[in-house]
C-alpha cells in the first residue's frame, strides 16, 4: 500500500520532545559583558583634576557632551567622579556662588566600579539599584573605561532587535 494511504498509528505520535532553552543559553543577550559594550562605544574617559573649578567642569561637561566626569589623580588614579546631579545640588545649596568652588568638594568619593568581564545585565541593575548614571571600568587597578546607563541600554537594545531579527528569518525562512 503506497504510504500516502497509510492509515495513521500511535506510533506516528511519538516524536522527540524538545526542552524550552533560557534567553542567556539561547542568545548573546544574556551573555553580554561590559567588554563588548566599550568595543563598541570605545574607552576614552574624560577626566578632570580635584583642584579644577566647577566652572571648568561645566565647560568640559558641555563641550564633550558627557553627563560625568572622573576625578583622577596626576597618576590616572581614581578620586572620585562628578556628575552633573552632584553639580545641581551644588547650585541650590550655593546659588550664584557654586562656579568657584573645587571639584574636590563636590565630587562623590566613593565610586563603584565593574570590570569588563562584568554582565552587562548585572551592571544595569547594580547602577539602576544604586540610582547612579555612570560607572569607571578597572582591569588590573587601571582604568579601561566608563559606562553610563545609556550605554547599556542603547547595548541591550541593539542586541534585542538583532535577536528579534533573527527570530523573524527563523520563522518566515
């Protein structure tokens, strides 16, 4: 009898189960590290000294489109880090009177730092639970680098809809 006519048996139900996989065993996203977002955004680090002036820290702040600064010693060692929150405070406390004032005074000393090696989704959390924008990158007490919460979702994003797409070819073919 040609198999088209077959009739069908129990046997033809029996097939190989599969098992759902994780988003971090199935893609890149859940995989992502902090390495792979500074080659793609780069590693430079403006930074500015704690004797410098608010003034002067504004001016870099506007002219390098950055949100932070890290405070770095003469010998790249970290001091801190100045974001413009940390500048805005200052203001309301000494209107009119803040320019002058060193960043060593307004800075936040104590700055949480990640290695590359980091989870990207680790990070986001960290800095998200933490309420703060911008994080130094140290490989080796040297810093490689600084990631700000944009970047990290701008990152996740593009992985996102690089993943969707491929989700997409996978079903249409």
């Amino acid at each position: 009898m040609p198999e088209s006519y077959r009739p069908h048996f129990p046997s033809d139900d029996h097939k190989e189960k599969t098992h759902s996989q994780s988003l971090e065993s199935n893609s890149a996203v859940g995989n992502a590290r902090i390495a792979d977002v500074l080659g793609k955004k780069g590693n430079a680090v403006i930074t500015i000294r704690p004797q410098e002036t608010l003034g002067r820290a504004v001016e870099i702040l506007r002219d390098r489109n950055v949100g932070a600064l890290l405070v770095t010693d003469a010998n790249g060692a970290i001091q801190g880090i100045l974001s413009e929150r940390d500048i805005v405070r200052k203001l309301a406390e000494t209107p009119g009177r803040t320019l002058p004032h060193e960043v060593a005074q307004v800075m936040t000393e104590k700055v949480i730092t990640c290695t590359g090696d980091d989870l990207v989704e680790a990070v986001t959390k960290r800095m998200s639970d933490g309420r703060f924008r911008h994080m130094p990158v140290v490989e080796n007490g040297r810093l490689v680098g600084l990631v700000s919460i944009g970047d990290l979702v701008n990152f996740r994003l593009v992985q996102l809809e690089y993943e969707a797409l491929k989700l997409k070819q996978l079903i249409v073919g």
